[in-house]
C-alpha cells in the first residue's frame, strides 16, 4: 500500500516487554527505511519518547502541552506533563531513589462533566484562582514551537531570565 503515514494507537501497550521492544525496533526501522511518518497514541513515555520526534500531551482530551520530544521530556511545563514523567520509573534504583516525586493528588474529574477552568486545576500544586476560572488558551512558550495550555508556564515564559 506504501503509505505515507500509520497511525498507531495503544500499538505496544499490551505487549510483554522483549516483544514490545522488538516491535519499537521494527517501527523505527520501518519510519527510516520508508520514510514514514506515525501518529503515536500511547501512554508509556518511554515508547514515546523513543519513537516520537514531536509530542503531544492531553488530559480529558484536550492538548495541554506540545513540544518537540527531546525539549518536552528535558522542560515539560504543564504541571500534568511534568507529573507524567515523574511518575515514569528511571532504571537506575541511584538515580530513582535521589529525584523528587511530585505525584497527582486526587482523582480524575469526569471527562463527561470537567470542572470549570482549566480541567487539571482540582489535582494541579500550583493552581491559582485564575485556573479555577478560564481555560488557558494553548500558547507558544519562547522559540521552537513549545506551546502550552497552563497560566502559570505562560507567565514563567514571559519573566525576563
């Protein structure tokens, strides 16, 4: 069929681990060899981070955060991002014990009834008043097309360094 594009949705998610590598491996091999491009949904941010050039973060099916994959996993700036890869294990029990967890409290909000505001605000540490009552527009965030959708990453963008 020789597409141009293969969109790839939960591909490795319920694969055992040396399966799910081989098929990582084959999917890369495939996009250099072909020259295809894929539209990657998945939820482990090892795979994504793998496979992906540019990534797209949602919560309650809307896009938060969106970057290139190396700026995104080395400067997330949605509090949801920055708690997804701090709750992805690192390898090295070191390197794993010594990093700070944030974590998420409480539960998901219904995506069939979302808060007001920003719909992370009920579980986000740095919420303000102002989250509890507009949705932040998806905004761009300094050079590179990093944009995000989170008050408090766009008024940190705008401080001077």
């Amino acid at each position: 069929l020789s597409p141009d594009l293969i969109v790839l949705d939960e591909a490795v998610s319920a694969l055992d681990v040396s399966i799910q590598a081989q098929i990582v491996n084959l999917l890369d091999r495939l996009r250099r060899e072909l020259g295809l491009a894929y539209l990657f949904i998945g939820h482990d941010l090892s795979v994504v981070r793998r496979l992906c050039d540019r990534v797209a973060v949602m919560y309650l099916g809307r896009v938060v955060e969106t970057a290139e994959a190396e700026t995104l996993f080395a400067h997330p700036r949605h509090p949801y991002t920055r708690a997804l890869i701090d709750a992805a294990p690192i390898p090295d029990p070191v390197a794993e014990a010594a990093r700070p967890h944030v974590g998420l409290r409480g539960e998901p909000p219904s995506p069939m009834t979302p808060p007001p505001g920003c719909a992370f605000h009920p579980r986000c540490a740095v919420a303000r008043p102002d989250c509890r009552e507009a949705v932040p527009a998806l905004k761009r965030l300094g050079p590179g097309g990093h944009r995000a959708a989170c008050f408090v990453a766009e008024e940190a963008a705008a401080a001077p360094a």
